[in-house]
C-alpha cells in the first residue's frame, strides 16, 4: 500500500505536474498490481504534519507500505509520526528536495529516496533560454511541451530530475556542492 502526502496547493502547475510524472513513474508497478495507491492525503496546515500523517495511517489501520512526500517538511512530519506509531523500521519514505535534513535521513536510512534537479542544469537551460529569447530567436535547440498553468497553456521545458538515495548522495547532491559531507 502506498500513499501519497502532500501540501495542497489550489491545483497548481507544479502540484498537477508532479502528480502526473509520479502516477506515470508508477504506471506500470500499479498495472501489474505490485503497488496499490491506497490514499493520497493532503497536508492540514492547522493539524501539523505529524499529525496529518497520524490521521492518514490510522484511516487504513496503518497497513502502509511506503509514503512519497511533496517537500521535505511533509517528510519530516510523516517520519514523526512513523516513530511515534513505531513502523519507522516498516514505512518506507520517499520525497522531493536537496535540503540537509533530507540528505541526513537519506544518510542515515531513515528516509529512503528523493527526488533530485540538479541546480547546475536548471540554470544552465535556464540561461539558454534566456539568451534565446533576448535575441527574440525563434528556434531553440530543446524540446518544449505545452502545461496548463491555470489559466492558460504555457511553453515548458521540462527536465529529467533523478532520484537519489544513499547509494548516490555523494556523487549527485554533495558534488554538486548543495550541501557539505560534513
């Protein structure tokens, strides 16, 4: 059983995108009936994370297998509540971000994976692009997709983030010097 944690956001670009990319990553899993969406919760802001998380786990009598969070402080929060129900060593944890506690649970088990956009490539295309556009070029060397933005559709280029666990955490996000070994 699987579960999703995240921070509602009014239907946003990002949120609506990244529950696309996650439900297309897992397409498969959920085809073959290896993996079963068993909720997608959504963050209380006036409950707390932890406690948000405590209410998603007692709805499906805490048989949860793993959790994949929208941003580090929901991570934080559902691992909170993993130890306080005691299945810390049994709910696997997954999330987005490059922030230090993130890579400190990574290192130290608690958490399993992130999700990783190496700012070096974000600024890179970001810059291309930029430069393109001052020139006002009509032809760009990469590939754009059309995204709702709520309002209309926009031109986006969108980039393969990684995923990152402790098998690579020094050779992605501490190479790249977002953070520090130490």
């Amino acid at each position: 059983r699987y579960v999703f944690f995240e921070q509602e956001t009014g239907g946003s670009f990002r949120s609506a995108n990244i529950q696309k990319g996650r439900l297309k990553a897992l397409q498969s899993f959920i085809s073959r009936g290896d993996i079963l969406i068993s909720d997608s919760g959504f963050f209380d802001p006036t409950a707390g994370a932890e406690s948000s998380m405590e209410s998603l786990l007692s709805k499906d009598s805490n048989k949860v297998d793993a959790v994949l969070t929208s941003n580090p402080a929901l991570a934080e929060g559902a691992l909170e509540a993993f130890e306080k129900a005691k299945l810390s060593s049994k709910i696997s944890l997954a999330g987005m971000g490059d922030d230090l506690p993130t890579c400190r649970r990574i290192a130290s088990g608690t958490q399993a994976l992130t999700i990783y956009e190496p700012p070096h490539k974000l600024a890179e295309e970001t810059g291309y692009l930029a430069a393109k556009l001052a020139r006002k070029a009509t032809e760009f060397d990469c590939q754009f997709v059309e995204i709702p933005n709520g309002h209309r559709l926009v031109h986006a280029v969108l980039l393969t983030p990684m995923v990152i666990n402790s098998g690579n955490l020094d050779s992605t996000i501490i190479q790249d010097k977002v953070q520090k070994k130490e």
